[in-house]
C-alpha cells in the first residue's frame, strides 16, 4: 500500500528545487543571540514559521515542520520523491504517534489538525480515522505498516505490554531496521545509520547514568555494532560510553547528562550533513535543508518552553 501521497509528476527539475532552497534556506535564523535576549519578534522569524507563537504545543510545533516538509515534497520531481520517501516516511511516523495519543483521549479536533498537514496519502488517513478507539486504532497502524512490510507485525504487542511509548519505541526501531537494509540513495542510506548510532549512543548513556538493567532494544544497521554496545552496557563504564560517544561526535561532553549527550549527537549530525551538502546530485543539499528546518523547530521550542529559564542554560541547549 502507499503510504506517503502520490503527486502527479509536472517534470520540475532537480535544479528547479535546489535554486528554491537556496533562496529559502538564507531565511533560516543563524544567529539565536536576539531570540535569547528577548529582542526578536515574531516578525523576526522566517516567513514560513511567522505564525508559530499562537500555537506552542510539541503538536502545533510538529504542525509547522510538516507544512514546511510538503512544501518541499510538493515541489519535488517522481525521481527526488522516490530517494526522499524514506526520510518523509520516518517523519510521518511522529504525526502517527501524535495521533494515536489524540486517539486515547479522543481529542478529533487535535487529530484533524495534524492529519490535514501530513503527507499520508488520503487512503491512509481515512483508514486512521475509522478507528473506534485507541486498540482499534493501534491496529489500524499496524495493518498499514504491515502492508508497506512485514517487519512491522506485532506492533500491537509492545503497545499492550508497556502502552504507547514502548510501541514508539519499537516501531522506531523497527523502521530504522528497515530503512538501513533496503536499496535508498547513499546519502538517505548514511542518514539513518549516523541516527541508529545517535539513538543507540543515548540508549547506552541513559542505561549507564540511570543504571536501567534488563533487555535493552538496541537497533541493529549502525556502524557501531550492537555486540560493542551491549559488551558497554555489561560492563557499566559510563567513562567509556563517554568516550564512545565522542568518538563518534567529536564533541567532549563537558557536563554529562542526557541534554548535553543529546546536543552533542544532533550536533555532529548538523556538521555532518552540512559537510556532505557540497555532493553534486543535490540530495545532500536537500537532506540538509530539512534537517535545519527540523533543527530550528526544535531551537524555537526550547526557547519558548524556556521562558524563565536562566538565558545561559538555554544557550547551551540550542543547536548552531
């Protein structure tokens, strides 16, 4: 089944979207110091973000990377549509995810909201909606998956064993699996193995600081091997989880807890995906301007749910 909607190719070429993202990306805020110190308005925010401040839900944030995401998908080509739907499908798993909790305490309003904005086809949409409650929805999601592989079955099962955290849990997982092992673009391809090693990297250090035993869910496909990282685990060294981690980062984490482990791993994906930008085919220069679209969502939300935070702390916290 398709998941993602089908667009009518109109023959646009690659160049066509590149020279628009260009232009678009010089919007993109580069410098915070005005937004930390309380200068900066709203008319100081992109044009395509100017009406974040009414909503400043993690759900209305979500809302506004998605409109920014379809604009992108809209104006792509079959053949850029085809490399980046893995990547638009891995984002369509968050709007699922915030649907399913809209589900549960039946909130259509919220739900409707976030579906007109998402890039699940219409077939997919209705599907969602035709669930009577959260257990008939959860199937539903799981059907849907299922019909796009079958690596997603027993989705449910996590969601009746630890309710819908563990179930996004795994079927993050799941996906990531899935991504790394089918034939995707080099570029999309090195994106989801550097995540897999950013999510087992903070798995690890959450295990050690907290000292969480049991099984732990690492995902498989990343350069880092699993073995390495449960052998980590078993030896609960977090001075060499730390070491691990700035190994792949490049970044010292001065202060170890899980904000600044987790800067430091969206960090070098920033550098990252900025370095490879430069590629010729233009898939990197895309991935990168929706990552730093992604990145700047994020900036924007830990400003606003900083308010009354000390403006140093939240400096820290905010990816450049």
């Amino acid at each position: 089944m398709q998941l993602l909607q089908e667009i009518e190719d109109r023959g646009f070429p690659a160049e066509y979207l590149l020279s628009r993202i260009r232009g678009r990306r010089v919007s993109l805020i580069s410098d915070w110091e005005p937004f930390l110190m309380g200068i900066a308005t709203t008319e100081s925010l992109p044009l395509h973000y100017r009406d974040f401040a009414p909503d400043t839900s993690p759900q209305g944030e979500w809302r506004h990377l998605l409109r920014e995401f379809r604009w992108v998908y809209f104006q792509m080509n079959n053949k850029l549509r085809n490399i980046f739907s893995p990547f638009f499908l891995y984002a369509e798993l968050r709007t699922i995810f915030f649907f399913l909790r809209y589900r549960a305490t039946n909130e259509q309003a919220k739900w409707e909201q976030l579906l007109s904005v998402s890039l699940l086809s219409q077939r997919s949409k209705m599907r969602l909606k035709r669930g009577e409650d959260i257990h008939d929805a959860v199937r539903i999601v799981e059907e849907l998956l299922v019909s796009f592989s079958s690596l997603f079955r027993g989705t449910g099962e996590p969601f009746i064993k630890e309710g819908l955290r563990g179930m996004e849990r795994w079927l993050t997982n799941r996906y990531l699996e899935h991504a790394v092992t089918v034939r995707n673009h080099p570029v999309i391809k090195r994106f989801f193995v550097r995540t897999i090693d950013s999510r087992n990297l903070l798995t690890l250090y959450k295990r050690l600081r907290w000292d969480l035993k049991g099984e732990v869910d690492f995902v498989r496909g990343g350069s880092i091997s699993v073995r390495k990282l449960r052998a980590a685990d078993e030896k609960g060294d977090m001075f060499n989880a730390l070491r691990m981690i700035q190994a792949f980062t490049g970044v010292a984490v001065q202060i170890p807890d899980a904000t600044s482990v987790e800067k430091a791993l969206y960090t070098a994906m920033t550098r990252t995906l900025r370095r490879e930008g430069r590629e010729p085919s233009g898939v990197a220069l895309i991935l990168d301007y929706l990552w730093r679209c992604s990145m700047e969502i994020r900036n924007l939300g830990v400003l606003i749910h900083g308010e009354g935070i000390d403006r140093d702390i939240l400096r820290t916290e905010l990816i450049v």
